[in-house]
C-alpha cells in the first residue's frame, strides 16, 4: 500500500492522465484511491454505494481487487461495486442522450 506521501508525489500524473482521458465515471480500487479522489478517509464500507465526486466526475468507490482475493466472501460486495456503477453509467448515458 503507497503511503499518503507517495499518493501524493504520483498525484500530477494521475491528474494529467484524468484531464487527457476525460472519463465519464472513475471506479476508485481500494482505501488509497478512495481518499485521494474524494478526499474522504471514512471507511470504505461507508463509502461504497453511494456517488462521489472528483473535478465534477462521478466517482464510484470499491474495495482493492488484492483484498478481494484474500477476503473470498467479500467478493459480493465487489462485485455489487460493480452493477452499482454500470447502473451510474447507464444513468449517465440516459442524461447525455436527453433520456
């Protein structure tokens, strides 16, 4: 796990690839995603399920893919992670498309 520190030494290159790529929606994997992007250190359980933001773009939070692997029953949450923020996609095509 990067420290705060190291989060923040590689923030510049992330920032500049958001501003180039210009997506639609982030989906922020694991606690050091989740509070650089939000800037947000309440947990994740906390966190998960609702919409976040970061520069005006939806940010949806979730747990790390390796914590994933080592905590098998968590992996529903995952994946409900995951329909959550398909669900924000969709919404969010609907409105681009005046639906």
């Amino acid at each position: 796990t990067p420290t705060l520190d190291e989060a923040a030494a590689c923030a510049p290159f992330l920032d500049r690839q958001i501003d180039l790529i210009q997506p639609s929606l982030i989906v922020a994997l694991g606690k050091t995603a989740v509070i650089r992007l939000t800037g947000s250190d309440a947990s994740m359980a906390s966190m998960r399920g609702s919409m976040h933001r970061y520069r005006d773009i939806p940010v949806v939070a979730t747990y790390h893919p390796a914590y994933l692997l080592r905590s098998l029953p968590e992996k529903l949450k995952g994946w409900e992670d995951m329909l959550f923020a398909r669900r924000q996609m969709e919404r969010l095509a609907a409105l681009q498309n005046g639906k």
